[in-house]
C-alpha cells in the first residue's frame, strides 16, 4: 500500500510528530518502500495461528507481596518546593 | 596500556602476583583513550575521577588480603542506554539532553559487586535504532579495523572500544542483533542471552518484548563470566526469567563430539558476501573435525522474519518512546506554548530522523484500520518462527549461520536508504524474535582483513552448551580461521 503525504500527517499527527512540508514527500516514499516490503506477510496464511506478544520464559508471578522494598527512586521526591511552572493545557482548539 | 591483547583473566592474575595496581590500569586505560579514541570515537562520557576512586578503594582491598570478586579491577564500557546512577545516560539522543539517572541498571550494580570499574559509556544508534552507530544525534563511531568503516550496531560504540583496546569488556543491548553484529564487524565476541535471562531494569526500552543486554569481550571465556555474574533473576524487571544460572566458565572444557549443529539453508542464500561464506563453511569444517553432527536444517519462514521484526520493534517503540514528551526527561522546546504544541516541537527537535521514522512507521501498524492488517500479523507469523525453531531444536543443539550477510560496511554507505539499512539484519533478528540466546564469534577476515563472525544459537536457556561450543572453536584456532 501506498503511504501518502496525508497519511504521514495523520500519522504524525497520532504520534505527536511534527513533519516538516518538505520532509513529507521522502517520509511518504520511504515508508511506502518499508510497507510494501512488509507486505509480504500476506503470502502466509496465519487465520489459524495465534500471536505471540511475547516469548514467555520462566517468568515468577510478577506480583510481589504487599512490603516495603528497598527505595531506587530520585532523591528529589520529598524535595519541597513551592510551584512548577507549566504549559499551558487548556486551550481554545 | 593498551587492553588490547589483555584478558580478564590475565588481568585479575596480574593484579594477584602483585604486577600491576588496579589505579595503574584505570589510569593508563584513560591515557590510552586519550590517544585513540579520538580517532574511534567509541566514547560520549568518561567517568575517571569516580573510576580512579573505585580502583584505588580496589587496590586497598587487594593490599590488605580481602576477598575480591572474580572481575576485580577489570575496565568495562557500558553501552549509553543503560542507566549507572549521577552520569547522563544519552541513548545518544538530543532529546534526553541533561538527564542523569538517579538509579543503577541491575546488570551494572552486579558488575561492580564483582569488581569491574566502569570506564565510560559507548556511543550507540538513537535509542539502538540502527545497524552502523551511524544514527547517533552526536557522533559516527568508526571501525578500529578500517576507519572508513562502521564499527555496527547499534551497540557500535562498546565493540570498538573492546576491539581497539580501550576497555576489557563492555555491555550492549541486543533487540535485533545489536551486539552481535558490532562483535562481528569488529571482531570481538558478542552474546545476546535468552530473553529475560539478564535484568533489563535499568535498559532505556527500545522493543520491550525484544531488548536484551549482551556482552562483549575479546574471549567466550570473558563473556562466560561476565553472564555468570549479570544472569539471573532480578524483582526488579517483571519480565525477569527465574531460572538457574548455570556454571558457564566450568563447563567451557566439557567436550562438545557429537553435539548435533544445523545449519539453516535460509541463511546461506541471496546476498551473502562469497568471502564470508566461504569462511563460515570452514567454520563447519571445523566442527566437523571436533566431533560435532553437522546436520542441514530448514527454519522456512526465515524470509518473512525482518518484515515481522520491523512491524513489532517499531510497534513497541513508537509506544515506549512516546514518554519523551519534554515533561519528564531531557529538553523543552517552546515551554511557553499550548502543551500540545509542547509536545510536538519538543519530540520534532530531539528525535533524530530515524527514531522519527520508526515512530511513524510503529504509529501506523498500530493504527485503527490497520493494527490486524500489520501488527496482528506479525505476531502471528512471529509464531510461525519459533516454531521453526522449537522444530529444529528437537533434531539439532546448536544452530550455526553467519552473523551478517558482509563485512563492516562504509560510512554513509546505507543511511541513504533505509531498507537496506533494515536488510543487513537478516541473520540475527529471528534469535530476538525467538527469544533465543545467540553468540556471535570471530571466524577469521576477509581479503582486506576486515573480520567477519560466526553466529551460534541455541534453545531458550541453554547458553552453558552455546558457551561451550563456541569457547572450543576458539581454543581450536577458529577465531583465526
């Protein structure tokens, strides 16, 4: 399938990307190329496959038991501090 | 001092019989950067003033007799997407500009427990997106073997430190062959463990269900001890695998006849450099002279394994990167603007095009209309390559092929086109997909002397066997072959 110029707006646009007008036309080529290629997946018949998200090993219940353990994050989490300044997020759009 | 031809082992001896001081080594290592590295550029960030700390507290252990661990005073690199706590971790990306880690990846804390004393941290493909260390936001790191040439990658900046003498060992990570093509361009061994086998907390997520660390070094033996020290489960990684962690180094000697080896046909076909295939075979001829069953296999859907692999890495990464928003980590851009545009301008200025294109490429496989056309499939035929696998591995021990269809490359020779770029991947992303473990090692050079690796893969948690095989290669002068 051809990837479009649009289409790479909208892509971006999802993806919180800006793309610059003349980056478009490259962008839609290149990843024309690369989704053609992929294409080739539909040579094979999966209807009767099922996915695998991930190659489970030997994993332990993920879920460990309600205690405190040992603290790794920032020192600055009890910092005090009076304000942060932020972006503005509410907009008229 | 060059590090060059200097083992692990020989070093931790060399420091017991008194011959050198570890402070002397850190030292001279930093003065060895200092004179080459300008030209190799495997390097963002040193760390000597913490690094001659650690080795004179080193030293003083060693002086007053207490028990040191088995890499006490052994320089290593550590690939910069793997936290170490108060030294900017880059991913060689614009984006995570001034950020410093306020934590230690596990595979690096056990490292240190061992003795290792951390040089610095290697240059890498943005957010190890890459085969060549060319898509770097900072520098191209160049092959020791011919500066013209890229050293691979995306874990470029840790084999060419290793191969040029700049450090003992190093960490990579491997999400596609990551550390393993760089050990094969320039001439070092590389291991990617079984998925899960070593923590990855502490490792920037590139592809979440893909990423493992590696290691490099000069010898299967260095990196046997190396896994024997950051293998093994960790709470702090929820994908962590609970699973023994066997004597890798004790049982390097056991004898490997009548270990059964296949050798997929898929890899040997189209594009492959004739003077690699030539060596490999005489890397087969070789374990046929030491006893092993050299059996020809099939894993048939081979060819269907880099569309999968780009699919799902770029899948999982346009999901793991979309943390980069400019509130968390690294640079702002336009931090008076409506958050939206905050956002966007923040991630267009600190991706570099690759990592940009990935995103793309991810955000529409995953997107209403075409998530079963593209992701769903992709998993699917992912099935369809571990079961290659799980097929091969009831007939044969070990899977051998090459590590890369070539040779290290020229600079810029594929940036322009990035299929290609994709293509050269070929040999090693079914290993990820599989989540298998896989060893790249040196199997002699090409015409030019430019090196060229041998890859051996083995079945979820058997690295002791692959180890095994591999150390026996080298100690059968196949390195040089």
């Amino acid at each position: 399938m051809k990837i479009s110029e649009a289409d790479v707006e909208y892509v971006a646009k999802l993806a919180m990307l800006q793309v610059a007008d003349d980056e478009k036309r490259e962008l839609a080529e290149q990843l024309s190329r690369i989704v053609e290629y992929v294409e080739q997946l539909n040579k094979l018949d999966v209807s009767r496959i099922e996915p695998t998200a991930q190659v489970v090993t030997s994993v332990k219940h993920a879920i460990r038991d309600d205690r405190v353990a040992a603290r790794t994050g920032s020192s600055d989490a009890g910092r005090t501090v009076k304000l942060f300044k932020v972006p503005k997020v509410i907009t008229d759009r | 001092m060059n590090l060059k031809n200097i083992t692990a082992e020989k070093l931790v001896s060399l420091y017991s019989n008194r011959g050198f001081t570890v402070t002397e080594v850190v030292t001279s290592t930093y003065q060895e950067i200092e004179r080459i590295d300008k030209d190799i550029r495997a390097f963002i960030t040193l760390c000597p003033l913490r690094a001659l700390e650690e080795a004179r507290r080193m030293d003083e252990q060693m002086a007053s007799g207490e028990q040191v661990g088995p890499l006490a005073g052994v320089p290593v690199a550590i690939k910069d997407n793997i936290a170490i706590r108060d030294i900017q971790t880059t991913c060689g990306s614009r984006i995570l500009e001034g950020y410093v880690p306020p934590y230690t990846a596990t595979a690096v804390e056990r490292l240190r427990r061992a003795g290792a004393i951390v040089i610095g941290k290697t240059n890498l493909d943005e957010f190890a997106m890459g085969s060549s260390t060319e898509n770097s936001a900072f520098f191209v790191t160049r092959n020791p073997h011919d500066l013209d040439r890229v050293p691979g990658g995306s874990s470029g900046g840790s084999a060419a430190s290793v191969a040029s003498g700049t450090s003992v060992l190093a960490l990579g990570s491997d999400t596609g062959g990551s550390v393993r093509t760089p050990a094969s361009f320039c001439g070092v061994v590389g291991v990617k463990p079984t998925y899960g086998r070593v923590s990855r907390y502490g490792l920037v997520a590139f592809a979440s269900s893909l990423d493992q660390i590696g290691t490099l070094s000069k010898s299967v033996r260095e990196s046997a001890q190396m896994l024997e020290v950051i293998c093994g489960f960790d709470h702090f990684d929820s994908t962590s695998a609970d699973h023994a962690v066997d004597e890798f180094v004790k049982n390097l000697d056991r004898p490997i006849k009548g270990v059964r080896i296949g050798v997929p046909k898929e890899y040997f076909i189209g594009g492959i450099d004739p003077e690699v295939k030539s060596k490999i075979e005489s890397g087969i001829h070789l374990y046929e002279g030491l006893g092993c069953d050299i059996q020809e296999i099939s894993l048939p859907h081979t060819e269907y394994a880099i569309a999968a692999y780009y699919v799902i890495a770029t899948a999982e990464a346009s999901s793991n990167l979309a943390r980069y928003d400019g509130v968390r980590y690294g640079i702002r851009k336009a931090g008076n603007s409506a958050l939206q545009e905050m956002y966007r301008e923040t991630r267009h200025s600190g991706f570099g095009k690759e990592v940009q294109r990935r995103i793309l490429l991810g955000t529409y496989a995953l997107s209403a209309g075409y998530y079963d056309a593209y992701y769903l499939k992709a998993l699917k035929v992912r099935t369809l390559i571990l079961r290659d696998f799980q097929q091969a591995f009831e007939r044969v021990d070990i899977i051998l092929t090459p590590t890369s269809p070539t040779v290290a490359f020229k600079i810029g020779e594929k940036t322009a086109d990035p299929l290609s770029m994709y293509l050269s991947d070929l040999c090693t992303i079914t290993c990820n997909l599989a989540g298998l473990p896989g060893i790249s090692v040196p199997c002699g050079r090409n015409s030019q002397g430019l090196p060229i690796g041998l890859q051996l893969m083995a079945n979820h948690f058997q690295e002791s066997l692959m180890l095994r095989v591999a150390h026996q290669f080298e100690k059968a002068g196949g390195f040089s072959l």
